[in-house]
C-alpha cells in the first residue's frame, strides 16, 4: 500500500466534510456493492438492529442503498472513484466493519488501517492474520450477526481504545 494516498486527517475535520454535524461513533462498511453476499452487509443490518440508534452514525459504500431504521444516521455512497474522498471517508469513520463471510486480504481492511481506523471483522481469511484484538481492532471468532453486535456494542461502550498512530503501524 501507497500511504501517501491515505494521509491523516484530523477526525473532526474529516466528519464535517462529510457532513456529520453530532459526536456519535461512526460505524463504516465498504464494499462493492451492499448487495455482495460473500460482503456480509445482511450480517451488519441485522446487527445493528440490536443496538441503540442513539449511539452511532452508519456510512455505507458500495452499491445501492439499503433501509436501515429510520432513526439511525445513515449516510450512503454508491461509488467513489476518487481515493481522496475515500480517504476523508476512512478519516470519518470511528470503526470500520468488514463482516465477510469470506475474504482473503481485503483492501477495505487495509485503506481503514491505513488511516488509523480500527476494524471489526470475523476471524477467517486475512483478517485473521492482521487484526489484533485491542491493538488495531476486534476480531470475533462466530460468523454471526449477534456475536458481531455484541462487537460493536463492546466498542460503542467503550470497552476498547485504539490510537490511531498504532492502528496505523
């Protein structure tokens, strides 16, 4: 990876130009498309079903929208070429949520560590291989949409701290 595609940006900054005006956690998922099995998005909307809307903000990227709950701040890419967007996008974004049901070594969890984006995903593929839980993200052992809302909810609580010079290392 070429990290001077994916400088830092400043957290704050990076929400509000995207347009996220609260100082809820910010839950992103990218993938091709939300509408990719194998990309687990399914897995994500009904984990998040279970969480206080309250709490977080979800981006999504990739394909075309899908519903969420009306009360959760939903903002939603089709496609983004342009890798300075993305980057902001990243930036944005508290945690990044990779729940392949299969993977090999996802670009998604790169350009997230990248710019010092933690990230939760299953433990299979490379994922397995480069997340670290506690040091530069969760990695939950069932491929399941409870064991990944009780992930999100541990980080949305608080339970983990990522330094985001480490996560990027």
């Amino acid at each position: 990876m070429d990290f001077s595609l994916y400088p830092k940006i400043e957290k704050g900054i990076a929400k509000k130009g995207i347009g996220i005006s609260n100082d809820l956690k910010t839950i992103l998922f990218v993938a091709h498309g939300t509408d990719v099995y194998r990309k687990g998005y399914d897995i994500l909307i009904s984990a998040i079903k279970d969480l206080k809307t309250d709490q977080f903000n979800l981006i999504s990227v990739g394909g075309d929208k899908i519903e969420t709950d009306s009360k959760i701040n939903h903002i939603h890419y089709n496609r983004i070429n342009d890798i300075e967007k993305l980057n902001e996008i990243y930036s944005a974004a508290d945690v990044t949520i990779l729940p392949s049901r299969e993977d090999n070594l996802p670009n998604v969890m790169l350009e997230s560590m990248a710019n010092g984006t933690p990230v939760v995903s299953f433990g299979h593929g490379g994922m397995a291989e480069h997340i670290k839980t506690g040091t530069n993200g969760i990695l939950i052992d069932e491929i399941s949409s409870i064991a990944l809302s009780h992930a999100i909810k541990d980080f949305l609580d608080g339970k983990y701290f990522f330094d985001s010079d480490t996560v990027r290392k």
